[in-house]
C-alpha cells in the first residue's frame, strides 16, 4: 500500500470502460463543492506523452533530461524517464503547488482503494481483486445495470452519483 497524507483516488480498468467520464465527473463535483487542488495521475501504456515534431519532443530527443515547458495558461514537465508512482507521489508532497487529491488512472499494482470500471459483468470478474471498493463506469448506467452490488461491493454511476463514491472512498472530505 502506498502511504502518503494526500488522498488517493485510484481507477482501473480497460479501455472504454468509462474511466475517463467517471473521473471528469468526480473532479467537476469535488470542484464545485469544495476548493480542494485536485491532481491527477494517467499511466499511459501504449504512446509517449510528448508530440513528435514539437520542440519539447525534439529537446528531448537530443538527449535533455527534462523539459519544462510554460506559456500563459500551463506549465508542463516532460522527463525522459519513467518514475516509479511512489517517487511521482514524493514529488508532489513537496511541489510549490501541493494536491489535496490525487487521482490515478491504470496504476493496477497499487494496493490502495480502487473504484473498478468496467462495461460488463465478464469484465468485473476477469479484473476483480480485495482492493476494488466501488465499480462503475459503463456497467454502473441505468440502462446496463441489473445488479446494485458485486459481491458486497457497490456498484455506482459516477456520473449521477459521484458523492456516493466520495462517502466510500473519503468519507472524511465531506
């Protein structure tokens, strides 16, 4: 288990599961009813982060460690070479800019709470394991549930219901 005082929200689940809107709609309600900094973590597994044929990719590409890249709006750190989340999230403890939360996205081998998306049953039980403390995504719709739990475990459309999974997951943030 990870240990940290930020809080962690952690997702898993495949791809088009409904990980990305679960996690939009947690962050537009935590936004609207509290003023926490709210940071999210995306493991990428399939493409590299950076643009080819940008000048942040091509600094990168003749061999700089780290990039930092700032206009207006944004501030973006690109380094060339994969972290471990445990020294991502040591960084973070000591950023200028410190989270309140941190949301995970595709960090499977975290022991930590999880909220489980998935778009079918088949799918629930193929990805199912004692961290999984709420499902939803796709399954959690109206139109697809026919369950409200798995075995004990809630299943909760995080696009309706997104308090409900904070009263799971962070009770002491409400």
């Amino acid at each position: 288990m990870l240990k940290t005082s930020i809080k962690l929200i952690n997702f898993i689940g495949f791809s088009g599961s409904g990980k990305t809107s679960s996690i939009v709609s947690l962050i537009n309600y935590l936004t609207k009813i509290t003023d926490f900094k709210i940071f999210v973590l995306k493991n990428i597994h399939q493409h590299t982060i950076d643009t080819k044929g940008k000048d942040t990719y091509r600094f990168s590409e003749a061999g700089a460690e780290a990039v930092i890249a700032r206009s207006n709006k944004a501030t973006t750190f690109f380094v060339n070479n994969a972290l471990n989340l445990k020294d991502i999230i040591k960084w973070l403890e000591e950023a200028p800019i410190k989270p309140d939360i941190i949301i995970t996205e595709g960090f499977r081998e975290l022991k930590n709470d999880k909220i489980l998306c998935v778009s079918s049953q088949e799918a629930i039980e193929e990805q199912f394991d004692n961290t999984i403390k709420v499902i939803s995504g796709k399954i959690a719709s109206e139109s697809r549930r026919s369950e409200k739990s798995y075995e004990g475990i809630p299943i909760i459309n995080a696009l309706e219901e997104p308090v409900e999974i904070m009263k799971i997951l962070l009770p002491e943030f409400l």
